[in-house]
C-alpha cells in the first residue's frame, strides 16, 4: 500500500482488523517505525477528530506530526490550472505541494467536496495533485467522495459490539439544514462490500448515492422497512448526487428517533461525529447506552494508526 484513499486498499479485511486489535492492545509497540519520521496533516477543512485522532496516532508511532491549516495563516493557495493569478490566491498548490513534501516523510490531506464541479470533486482533483506532484506517501483524511479512515473505525467498531457472525447494519439517510458531501457514505458502503454483513441503505427519492459506490448493494426510500431488525444503525445525511449538492428535503420524519429505533432488534448507534441533534438523532438515542459514537470515535485513532504504520513499513 503506497497511499491509502479507499478503504478497499486495506486488502484483506480480517488482517487489517487483526492488526488494528494488536495496535490498540500496545499503541506504543511500533515507536520505532516513525523515530525521526514528520508526517505533515494538511487540512483545507475543518476537523475535530480527524485532527486529534491522526496527531496522537502519529505520536503513539514516534513521528513528529506537523499540522498545516490551509485556512489559518497560510496563503491562499489557487488550485486550478491555467488560472490567471490576479484576485486574492498568492501561491499555486502544484508549487505549494513538493515544497511540503521536502518537509516530511508522508502526508495526511483533508479536503472535501465543494459542488461546483461533479466532474472535480469525483476525480479527486486535490488529493490527486498531493499524489503525483509531492513525492510522498499520501493518506486521505477525507477527500471529496470517500473517508476511508472513518470508515475501517466504524467497521472496528462493529465487530467489537456485534453478538451474531452476520448483523444487520443500515445506513440511513437523516436530515441536515446544509448540503454535506457524500464521502462517509460512500466510503462505509465500499467497507460494508469487504464483510458478510447484512447491509441495507436507506434514503429519500432523489438521494440514491453514485451507482459506481453503490454497486449491488440492497437500497430502499422506505425507512421503517430498512430499520426492522436491525442490528446498527448508521445515521447520515449527504446531498443529492444525481442533483449535485442539492438539499431536496429536510423531512424530520427521517430524524433517528427512540421510536425509530424501537423498530429494530435492540440496535446499536453509529455517527461519524459532529452530529446535529435532533436533526440527525434525538438526544435520547445518541445518549442512550446503546450509542457507540464515543467508542466509534475513539477507534479513529486506531484506524489512522493502522494505517500509518503499514505506510511507515514501506519506507
């Protein structure tokens, strides 16, 4: 694995989780494969745990994270080509991006979706430029169509809580006043393709995610329908893809409810964090004993570490 921007590079997903459980029973076991190695984070977005999750797993494995928020005190950087440099963008990424890369031995890059090119934001133009131009290993911190780290934490999570060889885990789409990317779906509908799992999406009419991610998995508009029996539920929300960054519907009747949730069989909860409060889910689901947000969360240092350390073992 020379970078990592889908979870399918994880190859065999029973190793990687093998290996991930050893990483989290010793964090500090493998110091001596980043001793002297900087992994630079780069962020054209906001972020919380991905921010914090990568700089420890970056630490637990004896590397020097340096963080770099393109927003905060950097100059502008100007991202397309044949651009006439005249407004407020002081410097070219395709100059900006090997100058980093002089800096460090890897490099984590956080850049989602904007919507104003499906074209762009699908052909990962950002992350694509770090990968041919910065002569280091890159990993995704989520980029415009996937957020593979999110989802191998959300898998650990999974197999650390479920009681059956083959649950039932939906992906349910819920209301949000903005038009978020559909990166976390896309990315946890590739993880759910590499298990057994019985998996299930559900969402609106107009909301169906590209046909490229969704593949063969099973999707329905009804809700209810997708909730019964159900052993994990993942809750959501991503704009139109079909009508590109389009909010269509803030129906709260797709909000997770304790009734909702009284559909299944007792399910566990899933966010990826942050979460809109009774917007997404009520307060009494994300606070009940059976919400694994703050386990779900915690793991994403696990993930980032994982995956660093297979990067670090190829330099």
């Amino acid at each position: 694995m020379k970078h990592f921007t889908s979870i399918l590079q994880l190859g065999d997903l029973s190793e990687a989780l093998a290996e991930a459980a050893a990483v989290k029973a010793d964090p500090f076991a493998d110091q001596q494969l980043g001793r002297n190695k900087t992994v630079l984070l780069v962020f054209f977005n906001n972020s919380l745990r991905t921010r914090l999750s990568t700089q420890k797993a970056a630490l637990n494995l004896g590397m020097n994270p340096i963080v770099l928020d393109v927003n905060q005190g950097a100059w502008k950087l100007e991202t397309g080509r044949g651009v006439v440099m005249d407004g407020d963008k002081s410097e070219h990424l395709l100059e900006a991006i090997p100058v980093m890369g002089s800096y460090c031995d890897m490099i984590g890059v956080r850049s989602f979706a904007r919507f104003e090119s499906k074209e762009d934001d699908y052909n990962e133009v950002i992350l694509n430029q770090f990968i041919q131009y910065s002569g280091k290993p890159v990993f995704s911190m989520e980029a415009a169509t996937r957020h593979p780290l999110q989802t191998f934490a959300d898998i650990i999570t999974i197999e650390e809580h479920k009681t059956k060889p083959r649950p039932k885990v939906v992906m349910t789409w819920a209301p949000h006043p903005k038009a978020l990317p559909q990166a976390v779906p896309n990315s946890f509908i590739e993880g759910m393709s590499m298990t057994d799992y019985d998996f299930v999406i559900a969402n609106p009419e107009g909301y169906d995610l590209a046909p490229e991610f969704v593949g063969n998995a099973r999707v329905t508009h009804d809700q209810d329908e997708a909730l019964a029996g159900a052993d994990f539920v993942y809750a959501k929300n991503w704009a139109s893809y079909e009508q590109y960054g389009q909010v269509l519907s803030r129906d709260r009747s797709w909000t997770v409810t304790k009734e909702k949730m009284a559909l299944t069989d007792n399910a566990f909860f899933l966010h990826c964090l942050p979460v809109r409060r009774n917007m997404i889910v009520s307060d009494d689901v994300i606070e009940s004993p059976r919400s694994l947000v703050i386990p779900e969360a915690a793991n994403r240092v696990v993930s980032a570490q994982t995956v660093m350390k297979r990067l670090l073992e190829r330099l």
